[in-house]
C-alpha cells in the first residue's frame, strides 16, 4: 500500500478552491478544503481589477488546512484562469491590483498594434489567437500606465502566487502560452514579440520577464512563516485547462475535449502547433500543454453568460437554483432561439438579458424573458459553439476523433452534455468534475516521484480516480437537420 497526499488550487475567475488529493494504491480521493468567491472589482474610476490580496490570503488558508489535515503533505500546485498578471517592484510589492482581462482598456488596442506588427506575424510566432485581453494586448494598454521604472518583475496570476509562497519569480509556459508572447514552437519567449513591445511601446519586457519553467518542475519550498513547515512547490500545468486536460480520462488519442466552466476551452491534444494561414484565419490557438503537446482549441464564451443572468434575476429577486433552471431549460422548446454566444458584446459584465435579447433580435428572432427560455438559448447557443469548434479544429489538424470528454463544473450539467452530443453526433463522457484540480494534484504526483510514467500512466490513475457519465446523440427527438437549420440563423 502506498499513501501520499497533495494540496492544488484550482482557481477560476469566478470562485476559487483549494482541493486535498489522497493518493492511494493508483488512486486519488478529493476533499474540498477551502472554497471562497472570487471575481472583479471595480476601482473608484471604474477599472476592473482583482483583488489579489485576498485571493492570495485565501489560498493560503486552505493551504494551511491541508496542512493541518496531513502533516506530511507532499506538495503544492495552483492553477488559474489565463492572460492576466501583475507587476512586482524590487521589494517584491505590487504596484497595483492586477487589471481584470474583461475590462475594456483593451478595446481596439489589437488593431491599433496590427498597424505595425501584423496578425499573421503574430499568429506565425506564437500560434494564438487573437483576443483583445491577450496578454500581448494588455501590456500595449499598459505602455503609458506609471511604475515601469519601478517594476522589477511581472508575473502571470498563478507565478504571483508561487512567488507568494517561496519567494521565487518563475513564468510556467503553460500558462505563459495564453499570453501571445512565446515562440510557441520553440516553448520559450519570442524574440520578436519583446521586441516590438520593447521597440514599439517602450516597455521593459526582455527585463521584467521571469524564466520559463515546464510543468512538474518543483520551483522551491514556502518560505518561513507562510505554513507551520516548508512544502515543496510544484510548477503545475498552471493554466487550468492545461490541468483539465491531464485529467481527461480517455485512453485513447482520438477524443476531443471541453473544459467547461466560466469560459469553455474546446479542442484537441496535438504533439505540435497548427500555424497555418487557415488555423490562423479561423482564429484557433495552440496553447502549450503537459509533456510537450499542444492544445489546438478556440474558446468559447461558456456559462458566463448564464451566470450573469442569474445574477440579474436575483438581483431582481428572482431566487432561482442551478437544478432548476435546468429543469426549466429542459422543458422549454428546443433551438426555438439561438445566438452567437461568441458574439464579443456578452465577454464584460451587466446587462446580460439586455445583449441576448438584441443578438436574438438582430437575427429576426425573439427570445422570451422568462428563465427558462433564456438558459435554453444559452444552452443550445453552446452546444452548436462546440460543434463548430470541434468540426473546424478536427479540419484544420486532420485529426480525427470519435469521442468528446467534458471535464469541470460544466460537466454536471446534464442537458448541456446531452446537447452536446446531439449537436456534434458523437459521444460524450462527462466527468471528472473536478478534472483541473485532478490535474494539478497528478503533475506534483508524478514530481514528488509517486507517479512514474507518462501522460498514459497520469491518464490511467485519472480513470481509476473518476467516476463519470455517459451521453449518446439520439436521445432527444431534435434530428441533425434542425441544428443545421439553427446554426444558419446567425
């Protein structure tokens, strides 16, 4: 019998956890130890930012009762959301809050930076797609903000937080990879890309930016004093899907994925990037993953947008659970409105209700303003993103696949998964729902030395430690024909 226990973070941009993975003769057991809120503020003129202060404070204290729990744990991992990031001073201080990738200082800044450094330039180099909160795009925002002087280092969310604990500045380049900064093919920062920041903006880049580290790479122990004993750190895939990914329990190479949450990360897992003008064209991105893969994947604006509108209904008073606005979205017609959920109008907060019903609209449509209606709409909207994305991804690769894992908090959703594989046509396996913090907790394993092997071996404890549920299409009366006719409205 052989027993080790790990503590992962596994923070979204909606809320955040801290997760005690047990792993017991090749499998894991998951306790929740700590779940807080997590989300933008806004500053006094209006800014997005995060409030990192108490994001960290929180991580450290379920680190703490994961110490207190298993006084001999192993290690520590945390993964997060992507893009966003912070910048210290020589003291190690944040100059600011990080800026929040949905605020609008990015609005028209990927135009203004293609006048001089083309799309396709970009796209050649570092394989992402264009997002106006890409990383590269927040620091040409940034170019006339004060304190680059002072600025000693800048770090990714998931890095800032690593530094909290150990005092060490490092950038893991599956996180680093959302960024549109590295030379994806290489796996280290582009020399092109700092160099027009550099030239362009006049920002420090080549200066401020820590060294890459791949994931499984133990970057130090917690200092004095931040838990009753220093613990090993383990550079994870810090990009939460890149630990979604780990944990997709698939033994074999033909599956798609969906890491669905906040956002929905869609795609498949490739040993090299598609840079192709007909990849770049169709604005798909090659993010780096475990072991050397790629995640060739488009994202998709995901449950955001319902969360957003339950926060008006209860804004409103309108007191609604999740099980039953499924229930009610379950029981409304199907494909009776659908929209262009990656329309870029539903990406900032407020008025969520108000932006549907005018893409609806737009597209001689009308969408009723009871719940029920409304999730039913966003549901399918999903389902057909998710088939566009797969059906382009698997053309553009030439890879095919015969299966779709969901993974994540999206994955107990039902009727989404139902419509996923009527809308696709092929089968979908939901589970784990915890597949991030899964795949945190696997990458230190393997680290620590208690798991020996490949992204095979990780995936084989994966399948012993989930339990996971099955959808065929055909389930539901909607022939293929109609999500076609569907999809030609917008």
């Amino acid at each position: 019998m052989t027993y080790h226990a790990f503590a992962a973070a596994d923070l979204g941009a909606s809320s955040g956890r801290v997760i005690l993975g047990r792993l017991e003769d090749g499998r894991f057991t998951l306790h929740e130890l700590h779940r807080f809120e997590n989300g933008p503020v806004r500053s006094r003129n209006g800014d997005l930012h995060w409030a990192f202060d108490e994001l960290a404070a929180s991580v450290r204290e379920g680190f703490r009762r994961a110490l207190a729990a298993e006084p001999e744990l192993a290690s520590l991992g945390i993964d997060t959301w992507g893009v966003d990031y912070g910048r210290l001073d020589a003291s190690g201080s944040l100059l600011e809050q990080p800026w929040c990738y949905r605020d609008g200082r990015t609005d028209g800044v990927p135009e203004r930076f293609f006048e001089h450094f083309s799309a396709e330039r970009l796209y050649a180099q570092t394989g992402a797609q264009v997002q106006q909160f890409n990383t590269v795009f927040q620091l040409a925002a940034a170019a006339s903000d004060e304190g680059w002087d002072a600025t000693e280092t800048v770090l990714f969310i998931p890095d800032l937080l690593n530094f909290g604990l150990t005092g060490i500045a490092r950038a893991e380049v599956t996180f680093a990879s959302t960024a549109a900064l590295l030379d994806v093919a290489h796996r280290s920062w582009s020399a092109e890309v700092l160099g027009h920041l550099g030239e362009r903006y006049g920002l420090p880049v080549r200066r401020v930016l820590p060294t890459l580290v791949e994931p499984g790479e133990i970057i130090g122990s917690t200092s004095d004093g931040v838990l009753e004993r220093p613990v090993p750190v383990v550079a994870v895939g810090s990009h939460d899907t890149a630990s979604a990914v780990v944990a997709v329990p698939s033994t074999s190479e033909r599956f798609a994925y969906i890491s669905s949450g906040t956002w929905s990360l869609v795609g498949l897992e490739l040993p090299e990037p598609v840079l192709t003008p007909e990849s770049a064209a169709a604005n798909f991105t090659n993010e780096l993953g475990v072991d050397g893969t790629v995640r060739y994947l488009k994202n998709v604006m995901g449950l955001w947008v319902l969360q957003e509108c339950v926060r008006t209904w209860r804004e409103a008073d309108i007191e609604i659970s999740w099980a039953e606005l499924v229930d009610l979205a379950a029981d409304a017609p199907a494909l009776a409105c659908v929209v262009d959920i990656d329309d870029p109008r539903l990406l900032k907060p407020g008025n969520m209700l108000g932006r549907l019903t005018q893409l609806a609209r737009e597209s001689a449509q009308s969408l009723r303003p009871d719940p029920g209606a409304v999730a039913r709409c966003i549901l399918d909207s999903l389902a057909l993103a998710y088939r566009d994305a797969i059906r382009r991804a698997c053309s553009l690769a030439g890879h095919d696949v015969e299966v779709i894992h969901i993974v994540g908090g999206g994955s107990q959703n039902q009727l989404l998964c139902q419509l996923t594989a009527e809308a696709t046509g092929l089968p979908v396996i939901a589970g784990p729902a915890e597949g991030t913090a899964l795949g945190n907790l696997l990458v230190q394993a393997r680290a620590v030395g208690a798991i020996e092997g490949g992204l095979d071996a990780l995936r084989g404890v994966a399948i012993a430690s989930s339990d996971v549920r099955r959808y065929r299409p055909g389930v539901l009366p909607i022939p293929a024909s109609r999500w076609d006719e569907a999809r030609s409205r917008f």
